[in-house]
C-alpha cells in the first residue's frame, strides 16, 4: 500500500525566509508520480506541480523549487524568500501508476504561516 | 470558465437527517472523487467514479453513497449512518485515461452536523 508522511504538521516563519517542506513517500510500484497542492485559506487546493519517478531533476519555478530523491523517497518543496501569501495548507501526494484509473494518496498536509 | 462547482458551500444537518452535496464539472472529465478533510487527517477518499453509472468505494465509504447518472454531475449523500459526518468535503475531477493528470478541485462544501 503507498503512503505519504509530512511529518512537520505546521511550520512559522517570518517573510522572507526560506522554508522547505518536507515529503516522504511508500510505493512497492517502480512507476508512480507525486504531487504537491496548496490549499489557501478558501478551501481549494491548487496544483503546484508534478513529478513522475523516472524524472529525478529537481525543479524551480519562480521562488518555488523541488528536490526529488528517490534514494531517501522523499520529495521536498523549498519555498525561497516567503510571503505572507505563501501562507496555506500544502499537501504531498501519490498516485501510482497502475492500468487504468487510480487514485491520489495524500499526506496529512503541513500548514504553513508566514507572518510580515 | 471551466471548472468544478461546489454547493452548498456551508450545510447545516441536525442528527439523523441525510444530506447531498452537489458537485457539478465542466471539465469534461471521466473521472471523479470525493474526499473528506478533517484537521490533521490530511484527505482521505470517500468514493470515486470513472465513468458515468459506475463508481467505487475509497477508503472511508461507509455511510455514505454517490450516484453518476451524468458525466458532469456526481452527488453526495451523507446519510444518517455516518456516525462523524462533520467535515469539509472536496469534489475533484480528472481528464480520462490516465494516471498522470492532476486533479481538479472544488472549493468544497463544510458539513456540520448539530
């Protein structure tokens, strides 16, 4: 069965910080892709990115980086230079890459509260 | 805009009582789910549907049922079985045929029960 562990449940920062969050993952399956979403304060969750287990390069998007490290299964989010916008719910999760549909596994989620 | 629409956002139920919750997309996607958030459990999947008259359950059904009569509609009911229907609940959908496709999300509906 997969799992995910986001294992710091809220994390405070002062803005302009940088933050990284963390993201471990369980998968008996070779193929499979992760995910990260954000949830702000209105309830829904927006995707943030994509990564499938064959691509381990890591990411940047603006000030938002990944780090994917299959060795350590884990996949770890970096926010660089924090904003008070920043401020949300981010969840880690998994799909497994099985013949037909699946379905998202997903962490228990790490708030993060980014005070000016 | 396309997208996955929610309602009601805010849903009162007294004890005993079964209640729908309606989630609508015009996303033309397969595929759809619901998921149940509660604080510090993070999401987890109630029931999903890959095409329309067939669904499955996830990994908390109980007490709960759906129905897919139409591809862009896929109701909850939360019915008095339900011993902690409490919660914030996500409707997501996602294009058909893969596993690669992130979901879509609603901005969900917060059921409490008085």
């Amino acid at each position: 069965a997969q799992k995910v562990t986001q294992a710091q449940t809220e994390i405070s920062v002062v803005e302009k910080e940088d933050v990284t969050l963390d993201c471990v993952y369980e998968t008996r399956d070779t193929t499979y892709y992760l995910f990260w979403y954000k949830q702000p304060p209105s309830g829904e969750l927006v995707f943030l990115i994509r990564r499938n287990s064959f691509d381990e390069q890591n990411e940047i998007s603006g000030r938002y980086s990944w780090n994917f490290q299959k060795s350590t299964s884990s996949f770890n989010f970096t926010i660089t230079a924090s904003q008070v916008v920043d401020s949300a719910v981010y969840f880690c999760a998994l799909s497994e890459a099985m013949v037909g549909y699946s379905t998202l596994t997903f962490g228990k989620g790490t708030m993060l509260l980014v005070s000016p | 805009d396309g997208g996955i629409t929610q309602s009601p956002k805010y849903l009162f139920r007294k004890e005993g009582q079964n209640v729908t919750l309606s989630c609508e997309q015009n996303l033309n996607h397969d595929a759809m789910y619901w998921y149940r958030q509660d604080p510090g459990q993070g999401l987890r999947l109630i029931y999903y549907s890959q095409i329309v008259n067939d669904f499955q359950k996830g990994d908390i059904a109980e007490g709960y049922s759906v129905s897919r009569e139409k591809k862009e509609s896929f109701p909850l009911t939360v019915t008095s079985a339900q011993k902690n229907p409490t919660a914030f609940y996500l409707c997501a959908s996602k294009a058909s045929g893969t596993n690669t496709g992130e979901l879509f999300f609603g901005e969900g509906s917060r059921l409490t029960v008085l």
